[in-house]
C-alpha cells in the first residue's frame, strides 16, 4: 500500500534550509541588536553638527526654546524677531504646544547653550545637539518601540511562556526597527528640531500598547501584600508589583509629575510673580491672581495624580497596564503637537473594534480612567495657558492651527490631489517602496487566508514538537498583526489625504505601519514562512513592479533633488529649489533591493534580506551624511552668519533686509535690526544712526534682493558695499561707513 505525501515528508524529516539562512538564524539574538544600534548611532551622529540649523522650521522652535531659558518661563511661549521696524512683529508664540519646546529649552541648559557668547549659536556642536537630541531621542525609542512590540506578537505562545529565541519573532522585531529607522523621511525628521516627532512617536507607543493589551492572550499581574497599615494586613489587601505595572508608573512620573511640578514651580516663584505685578492691567493681560488661580489648579492636577497612582495599585491584569499607556501616549501626542495625535489613535482603536467585530471590547478598555490618565498629560498646561491668556490663545492654537488647517487649509501652497502622498511615499520610503507591493501582497493573503490553508509554523523553525494548538494560536496572533498593521497604514494615508492642508512631512504617521509589514514581511523570509505564500508568477509580478515603482521615484528626485529635503520643509517654491545637491548616487545606494527582489523571487529568502537591509542602510547613509550636509549650506544661514561674527567689529549691528526666515533670529540671538520689506526710508533712518561712526554695517538678505541693496543705500556708501558671503539663497552684505571728523 502506497504510503500518503504527509507520512514519506514525515519519514524524510524538515527540509534543510539554505546554509545563508542557518547562518543567519545561528546568530546570536544581542549581536544582530547591538549591530542594528552601532549602525543608527554611527548614521546619525557623524554628521549631526555638520548640518547648519534649517529655515524656517528649526531655527523658529530653536528660538522659542532659547527664549524659555533667556526669559526664564516654560508657560508663556515666545518668540521675538529682533529689533528694529519688524523687531515687534511677532512677540508671543501660540501655534504649537510646549512638550517640544521644554525638552530643546532642557537641552540647552544641559549643553550650556542659549546663555553664553553672543556667537555660540554659530559654533558647533552643541546648538545643533541641544535641539535635534529630543526629536532623535523620539525617534529612536519609538522606533525601537514598535520593534518589540513586533516582536512580541510574531513570538509562538510557548516562546513567551519560555522565552527561548524565535526566529520570526526575533527578525521581525530588529527588521521593522531597521526599516522605519533608514526611512528617509523617517530618518531626516528624526535630525531635526521639527515637532512632528513628538505626535506621531507617541502615536506608535499608543498603538503599540493597544495591540500588547489587545491581541496578546492576558495575563494577570504579580501582586505583593500590603503589611502596612495593620488594618490592610489584617483585611488581606494587596497591590500590583510587576514589571508591567512598573513601566506604567515611570510613564505616569515622566508624563504627568513632572509636567505639573515644572508648571508649579513656575508660577509660585517669587521672580515670576514680580514679573506678572509689572504687567499694565488692562483685559486679557495676566495677573498675579492668574497666577494663583494657576496654583489652586495645579493642586487639584497633582491630586488627580494621587488618586490615578493610588488606584493603579488595585489592577490585577496586565492589559490594564497597557491601556493606562496607551492613554497617557495620547495625552503626550495632544502636548506634543496638537489635537491630530489622540484623534488619529481614537480613530485607529475604534476602527480596529470595528473591523474586528468586537466593538464590546470597549466595556473592558477603561474609559473613564483613560479619559482622567489622558486628561493628566494633556491638560495642564493647556487649562494654565487657558487661565494665563485666555480666548485668544485658545482661539489661535486649537482653532486656527488645529481645525482650521485639517479642514479650510493654511497656505495656498499646501495643497495636493488624491495622490499627493501616494507620490511622497515613493520618496518618503525610499529604498522600501520597491519592497512595498510585495509586503502587501504577501501579508494581505496571508493575514486574510481561506480557512483550510491556514498555515502553521514551517517545519525546522524553533519551538518544534509545541503542539498544534500552541502553533495555531500563535500564528493567528501575527495574522491579527498583519491586520492591525494594515488598517493602521490604510487609515493614516486616508486620514492625512482627507486633510485640506498637505505638506510632505504629515505623511510620517504613515511609515510605522509600513515598517511593519515590511519587517515581517522579510522576517517570514529569514525563518522560513516565507517558503510558502505567493506562486511564482505572482512573486515575480511583484517584484517587477517593486522595481518599478523605485524607478519611477529615482527618476524624478534625480530630476528634482529639492524634493529630498522637501520632505521637511514646507516651502517649495523660488529659491528652495536651487542649490540641492545633485541625488544621481541615489541609483547606486537603492540598487541592491532590486538585486534583492530578484532573490526572492527566485526563492532565496535569507540573501533577499541582506541586500534589501544593504540598500536601506546605504541610502540613509548617503540622505543623512551626503546630501543633508551639502543642502544645508544653502538652506541654512549658519555659515553667513560665522562669517559675520569672524569678521565683525566690536559695536558692529547686523541687519537684516527685505526676508524673514527666523535664522537670521536665532543664530544671532535675536540681536538683529528686522526689517521684512524693502522700504528705503526705514533703511536710509537705520544708515544714518551709525553714519559717521566707523562701524560697518553688516545686511543679510537673499541672493535675488542682494543686488538692489546698492542702489537703496546713500550715494556715498555704494562703492564700499562688498559681499562677504553668498550661496544659493543668502547673501551678507558688509557696508563700510566712514568716520566723521571731529569739530
């Protein structure tokens, strides 16, 4: 009797796998991390002072920060352009919530910048490292975040009862992590004083707290009792003492104690309540009753905080950990950049119930204490400034630069069609969009399979002779990754496209969920799941569109190389254009992916991987430590202004003429003559102040209006105009003016 194909595979064992593949998987669990982090450190850090501070967004928030530590109020932001005609153009700064601009102002007071020489912002290091280190901290942990949340749930059941290694679970935790962090979007927001990242990394922490709470099978937490009062002992009481319960209370510290001591501490300091005295007391114009009302108020936040902690220490289950982080991520990503962080995770939460039919998970996912753990993050120093300055400020933070952009739009340039960040993320993810059409393929069949070929652990991966059952369950757990992964993608590009307002960078919530599915995606190639999946044809399809579709991306940002550094900035238009280095290199760095397609195509899943991970590297390689430091001589003003102070005289004035970037502002330490348009008559009363002195005049301006400056001077000024700096965009003018006899 002929024995069945099931019996003779049992007979002949696993299949062997490729010896690159047992190469790889024999690698120890510590090495491939620490690769991974020597490799984002080496990335990020070698070139990180090399780049000048950009226009506007950098040196606009670096200011504001500085401001908190010159003026010494972490409230009340500000921001001043300088003096002079426009010197009082913009005073208080009301468009953006504090977290980013405390933890810069943080920075700087570590690194001893922002108090110190009048040319410090010019002279690397530290300037640069004090306000890119938040957003590169944000960046980093969040995407090391996602990584073990990814890890744990391609993890079998009996690897997290045991914790042995397994493969996918392994791979597709440091492969996620390496995909999100050599995005280059990702990775050029993460080196910037940009506040993007303090929304969408909470963003990730949430969702990934949620999907620990909600796909992983629960468990209950470890317990201690609680001997003292003897009235606890005796009634048998005890409390949470578990390492879940642990990080949810070093959150709660971080997110919530620390916000409400610094507010405290502000308002009750005798030098803040001097200052507010001397206010002229007319409506809308804080008084020192302000500042008490603030006191009483944030009493009642730091008694909710007792309350929050106390009642912490009665969970018993580890979800209801996770879901206390979820709440206070939401709560960071509403002081972090606004409204769009907890309603991007609501809308992502209650969309997951939906498609998933469980909308009665609601019951059991803590509302009322999620409403009070959020309410503790985001509303202090929202209901403080509410006291401190009213319905203007609220009208301009939350209505104008909140509602208002999501729904009418902010700049007639800010806008796109349906496909607008369908393009963005050909660039934005750039070398993955090649990898991209097959991760989607591959995980949707795989994450919505027919009943009858649901998979199971492929046969030789770690974990063997668990069970059938242990294997199901845990391969139903990534399929509900894989879903959770993919509405998460879908749901952020639906969102930000729906958005009137459309710049490049709001497409970053996007990439996470990307990173994702891609990580598992080449993770099921290394561990062998990979095996199985897509027919030939349809491998081969995808791979040749992958292809494709990078093509396509290297094609027009070697056409346009503004569109790189495009990706984070928000003008796109004149002299933004000009002066990008050139991006041809870009076709060599992304070229092992396409080698890597092919590969896998062919079937050779652990050598697809590596060349794939190759061609990340080396494009973020080159976007970060090429072309960032190349674009950032004309994008930034740092080295005109160096110039200016290597070559100045003592009581020389710097002026800027006809533009207003906000470097000019920041690098000088707001001690700059402003003036933003071109009137002769405001300039002419400027020159005749310091004619006759000795002095010379410095002007900074762009290259286009640094050829009218001659003509707007006096006659007798005009020869000795020289230009002692110029590139692509700026120009420092140096104007000598002669010295008047003496009677």
């Amino acid at each position: 009797m002929a024995s069945s194909p099931a019996a003779a595979r049992e007979r002949e064992g696993p299949p062997r796998l490729p010896a690159l593949t047992r190469s790889l998987r024999a690698i120890p669990t510590w090495v491939w991390i620490a690769t991974a982090a020597l490799a984002a450190l080496i990335i990020n850090l070698s070139s990180l002072t090399a780049c000048g501070p950009w226009d506007p967004w950098e040196t606009h928030y670096g200011e504001v920060a500085r401001q908190i530590l010159a003026r010494q109020d972490p409230l009340d932001l500000w921001w001043r352009p300088g003096y002079g005609p426009d010197g009082n153009y913009e005073n208080t700064f009301w468009s953006k919530p504090a977290l980013p601009f405390w933890l810069m102002a943080l920075c700087m007071k570590v690194f001893g910048v922002g108090a110190g020489a009048a040319d410090e912002m010019v002279r690397s290091p530290w300037p640069e490292l004090a306000i890119r280190l938040p957003s590169m901290l944000a960046a980093l942990t969040s995407a090391v975040f996602l990584g073990y949340v990814v890890w744990r749930l391609c993890a079998r059941p009996s690897a997290r009862a045991r914790a042995p290694v397994n493969v996918r679970a392994r791979a597709a935790g440091i492969l996620t992590a390496v995909v999100l962090s050599t995005s280059p979007q990702w990775a050029i927001v993460a080196r910037q004083a940009l506040t993007d990242m303090f929304f969408v990394g909470p963003v990730v922490v949430a969702m990934g707290a949620w999907a620990l709470a909600f796909l992983l099978p629960d468990r209950a937490l470890r317990t201690r009792p609680l001997r003292r009062p003897s009235f606890a002992a005796r009634r048998g009481w005890v409390i949470a003492w578990d390492r879940a319960h642990v990080a949810f209370v070093v959150a709660l510290v971080l997110t919530v104690a620390c916000q409400l001591a610094l507010l405290h501490y502000h308002v009750l300091r005798p030098e803040t309540v001097l200052r507010v005295s001397k206010f002229v007391k007319r409506p809308g114009v804080p008084t020192t009753f302000t500042l008490y009302q603030i006191h009483l108020t944030m009493l009642i936040y730091e008694g909710l905080l007792v309350f929050a902690l106390i009642s912490s220490l009665r969970w018993r289950r580890r979800s209801q950990c996770w879901l206390g982080i979820m709440y206070l991520a939401g709560g960071v990503s509403m002081i972090g950049k606004g409204m769009i962080g907890p309603g991007l995770i609501g809308l992502l939460v209650l969309t997951h119930l939906l498609a998933t039919g469980r909308l009665g998970y609601l019951r059991h996912s803590m509302l009322l204490r999620g409403a009070l753990l959020f309410a503790l993050v985001a509303a202090p120093w929202h209901h403080a400034m509410f006291l401190y300055r009213g319905d203007r400020w609220f009208n301009e933070l939350i209505v104008i630069n909140n509602l208002a952009r999501f729904d009418t739009g902010e700049q007639e340039q800010a806008v796109g069609g349906f496909t607008f960040y369908l393009q963005t993320l050909g660039l934005a993810a750039l070398p993955w969009i090649a990898a991209l059409p097959a991760a989607l393929w591959d995980n949707v069949a795989r994450a919505y399979p027919p009943a009858a070929t649901r998979e199971a652990a492929p046969e030789g991966d770690e974990g063997e002779g668990e069970g059938e059952g242990a294997s199901e369950r845990g391969e139903e757990t990534v399929r509900e990754l894989r879903r959770l992964a993919l509405l998460w993608f879908i749901v952020s590009l639906a969102l930000i496209t729906y958005s009137v307002t459309k710049y490049y960078h709001y497409l970053l919530p996007a990439l996470p969920p990307m990173a994702a599915l891609v990580g598992v995606w080449l993770a099921d190639q290394i561990s062998g799941h990979g095996r199985r999946g897509l027919s030939p044809r349809a491998r081969w399809a995808c791979a040749i569109a992958g292809v494709g579709l990078a093509i396509m991306v290297l094609r027009d940002v070697v056409y346009e190389p503004a569109w790189l550094a495009h990706l984070t900035t928000y003008l796109y238009t004149g002299m933004w254009r000009d002066g990008a280095p050139e991006t041809s290199r870009l076709w060599w760095t992304t070229a092992p992916i396409g080698l890597g397609l092919a590969l896998w195509a062919a079937r050779r899943g652990a050598a697809a991987v590596v060349c794939a991970t190759l061609a990340g590297v080396l494009t973020t390689a080159y976007v970060i430590d090429d072309y960032l430091p190349a674009a950032s001589e004309n994008w930034s003003q740092r080295t005109a202004l160096r110039v200016y102070f290597d070559e100045r005289g003592p009581e020389d004035p710097l002026m800027s003429w006809w533009f207003y970037y906000r470097g000019e502002t920041f690098l000088s330490k707001a001690n700059v003559w402003v003036l933003k348009e071109r009137d002769r008559k405001q300039l002419l009363e400027f020159v005749a102040e310091h004619d006759g002195t000795g002095r010379a005049l410095w002007v900074i301006t762009t290259k286009a209006h640094a050829g009218r400056l001659r003509s707007s001077l006096p006659t007798h000024l005009r020869d000795g105009v020289e230009t002692r700096y110029e590139n692509f965009h700026y120009s420092l003018l140096r104007v000598p003016t002669p010295t008047r006899d003496a009677p």
